[in-house]
C-alpha cells in the first residue's frame, strides 16, 4: 500500500484546519435534514480542538410559524440543537473515515443560558469547542454569538456510535 492510501484510510491528524465544511459535506456528516438541519456551513475547524457553526436566520424558517406569530423568535432548544450539530460535525471530521457508518447521538446538557432572542436576520456563530473525550463519549463547550455578542451558551456531551439499522 502506498502513502496516499494510508492517508485517505486513517483520522487527520490533531490541530488540522479545515477551512470550510459546506452544505453537502454536512449532509454527507450527520443524518438530520430540513427542517431539522439547523446550521448551513462550518468554518475554522480544527479537528480535535474546535469548530465555528453557522445558522443564517431567516424569517422562512418553519419554527417561526408558531414561535412566536407576529414576533418571531428562535427557541432556545434549537440553539442548542445548533451547538450539537455544530460538535458533530467536529467529531465527524476529527475520526476521518473511522466515523464512516457512525452517528453522534446528543446525551446531556448543563448550565444552558440565554442572553437576548435570536430573530430573522440574524446570523448564529455557534463557537463549539471540545473539553475532552473518553472513548466514544465527547464534551463541548459551546458560546452562540450574533455580530459579536453571545446570545446563548452550554455545556453538552455526545456519544458516537453505530448508527442504527433503517426503518422501512
């Protein structure tokens, strides 16, 4: 086996930067798709270390149709929903092809907190950065930030695992 080989077949090694991880490379990562897909690119990851997620907001999203009419808000839960995706695509990027056939399964969240509503318009820089990781179990950190200023911020895990078999 020649060199090029090994290095499509093994995990990146730490501290790689990948610069952009697009669309399609996200839907080709995790399984979620609209309108629960909630971030549309990631930038500045750094496998192992970190990764910057980005929701553009638009008034079109089907959330706001119900939260809140005539004053639409995110919700909170989908900000977090965010932060998780965001850390998967970091995990997901980090293993290389040994997540192949893998899915990363949110587990718990601590010390959510909400500092102004997210709106249409707005653009989410979900800041996600790995605390640590034993096995097949991930902990983030996560700050939401709008032109700068946070909005929203957690601590969570995530475990991967084998994803599992198709229904129907």
């Amino acid at each position: 086996m020649d060199a090029s080989a090994i290095a499509t077949t093994s995990a990146p090694p730490p501290g790689t930067v990948v610069e952009i991880v697009d669309i399609a490379r996200i839907l080709q990562a995790i399984p979620h798709r609209y309108p629960f897909l909630m971030i549309d690119r990631v930038v500045d990851l750094v496998t192992n270390q970190s990764a910057i997620g980005i929701k553009n907001v638009s008034v079109n999203e089907a959330f706001f149709q119900g939260h809140f009419p005539n004053h639409p808000v995110m919700p909170g839960v989908l900000i977090i929903e965010a932060m998780a995706q965001t850390a998967a695509i970091l995990v997901v990027e980090t293993l290389g092809p040994d997540a192949a056939g893998r899915v990363v399964y949110f587990m718990s969240v601590e010390g959510a907190k909400f500092r102004r509503p997210v709106v249409p318009g707005d653009q989410l820089r979900i800041h996600c950065t790995k605390q640590r990781n034993r096995g097949n179990v991930w902990k983030f950190v996560a700050v939401a930030r709008v032109d700068g200023t946070s909005v929203a911020e957690a601590t969570y895990a995530a475990m991967i695992m084998d994803r599992a078999p198709s229904i129907g």
